[in-house]
C-alpha cells in the first residue's frame, strides 16, 4: 500500500469514527452504565465501588492516584485523549489545580461537552478540542496524558505513541485504560471472527497485546511503570448482554445481514458490544490499565 492510500484509509477510518460517536453519544448518556455521572466508559467494580456511579467513576479515581505528586500544581497540564463529554476532564479538574484540555473526534461530543464544563465550574481551566487526537498542534506540552478507551480507535498505534511521547515534558505520564489483545487461542477460527466483529463494530483501528504495546512504548522513549488487570472487575453477562447476544446470533444465520448492519453505528455498537463481551468472557481480550513514563 502507498503511502497516499494508507493516509486515505486512515482518513476514512477516522470519519468513521466521528460517525459512530456522532450517532451514539445521546443514547450511550441515556442509557449507559454509568450514566449519571456522564461517564461513557465501562463501570469497574472494584471492591470499594457500591454503586454503578462508583463503578463509573473507578478508571478516573485510579487515574487520579497515579497522577498525583507528578503533575506540578497550577501550571500542569493534563491531555484527556477521546475526552467524551468532559467526565473525566471535570474529575480531573476539580480533584487537582491543573489545566486539562480535551481532544474528541465527535463535534457531538465536544458541544455537549462544552456545555457541562461550564456547568461544573471548571471552564477556566478546561476546553474541549474537536480533532483528530493524532494530529494535535506540537505545542504545548503535557505533563501527563490520559487516555481511556480510546487509542484502539488510532490507525496505527505504531505511529500514535512515538507522537505522544514528543508532547510529554520528560516525566511526563501516559496512561492509557483500554481491551487488549492476549496470546490465548491464536489462530483459532472463532477468536478470530470474534475480533473481526470487535473491530469492525466499535470502529477499532489497533488491537494489540501489552508486550506489544510495551515495544512500542520502548522505542519510543517510555518505559512501562505499572500494567494493572482490571478485567475481573468488569460485569460480564448481565441480562441486558445476554439479549443482545441473542439477537446477535441471529442476525449472524442470515446471510449478508451483519455486513449491511456494522455500516449503521446503533447496530455497529451491538455487534462490536457483543464480540467484546465474548472475547473478554474467553480470555481473548483483557481490560488493562498501563502506566507510562517518559525516560
């Protein structure tokens, strides 16, 4: 592939996503886990979460324990890669004295986004970006990056944290809370559909294992702190799932049927939602945490 055709395939992947986000965020805040607190990520239930607005609220108290003392008070800045609504962003905001900015492909996203900074009270020291998160001004740099549930949408993570890395102040922190990849059943025909449909679903560009994941980070001057293997705390196969895999499964004896549907983001959601949950119930995904430091 030339170089133009790979930037035109990445190109329209990354529309892709703006699409799938553009049509899903109002139904993922209305009828989403953790929806309250306008998180759209997994709620992780934690022995210390009582309800699904703890749960919700995990990734980012994790987030928060492994930031604290390393990004300097009033003049820190923290990136929130594939911000959402602004969630974590305002988490982030009122728990330290930092500036937070925000990058989301979705222009849905980012207005409703807007909104709920101001009503936080945090629009001072918060703004939300709508743009591509690879393709960010060179300036300024961050003291930490976030980035929950999001860099499996990049193209190329080969490329993606080489460009981190150079917007990180030395020290600087990325981390990252997303699925990964395992060794578990490689080449078997089922795993393999499975993350067919993962992909294609949920709009994932890169899918990688954390070994992976470290050697990238490695050659671009960022050495693994901490991997922390959250999967045992997500809840798997609630009634709600179940169903949808039900309907799933049939829709999958039709021939054609699930081609014709992965192009409509409510449906996409569905199918990309179901493989997911059977790749993490089957050990062929994991839900990790990495902490990453820049030498």
């Amino acid at each position: 592939m030339t170089s133009a055709s790979a930037h035109r395939t990445d190109a329209e992947h990354v529309t892709r996503v703006a699409h799938y986000y553009d049509a899903n965020t109002q139904r993922f805040l209305r009828f989403g886990e953790g929806t309250s607190g306008g998180a759209i990520h997994r709620c992780v239930w934690t022995p210390d979460a009582a309800s699904p607005v703890e749960a919700a609220d995990t990734v980012n108290r994790l987030v928060l324990q492994r930031l604290s003392g390393h990004v300097p008070a009033s003049e820190g800045r923290v990136l929130d890669l594939g911000c959402g609504v602004g969630a974590t962003m305002i988490r982030l905001a009122h728990s330290m004295d930092v500036r937070v900015t925000g990058v989301t492909i979705s222009r849905e996203q980012a207005e409703i986004g807007a909104t709920r900074l101001a009503a936080a009270g945090v629009a001072d020291r918060c703004d939300i970006v709508c743009a591509d998160f690879a393709e960010l001004p060179a300036e300024p740099r961050y003291h930490a990056i976030v980035a929950i549930e999001s860099v499996l949408h990049s193209p190329s993570l080969a490329d993606l944290i080489p460009y981190l890395a150079s917007r990180l102040h030395p020290g600087g922190r990325l981390t990252l809370c997303d699925d990964w990849l395992t060794d578990k059943d490689r080449g078997l025909p089922a795993r393999e559909r499975c993350l067919a449909q993962f992909r294609a679903g949920w709009r994932v560009g890169s899918l990688h294992t954390v070994a992976e994941l470290a050697a990238l980070a490695e050659r671009a001057g960022l050495r693994l702190l901490e991997d922390l293997d959250l999967t045992s705390y997500l809840r798997l196969g609630r009634p709600r799932d179940r169903l949808i895999n039900l309907i799933m499964g049939v829709t999958r004896a039709v021939p054609g049927l699930h081609d014709r549907m992965v192009d409509e983001p409510f449906w996409a959601n569905m199918i990309g939602g179901s493989a997911l949950q059977t790749g993490l119930m089957r050990g062929w995904l994991e839900y990790h945490l990495l902490v990453l430091q820049r030498e």
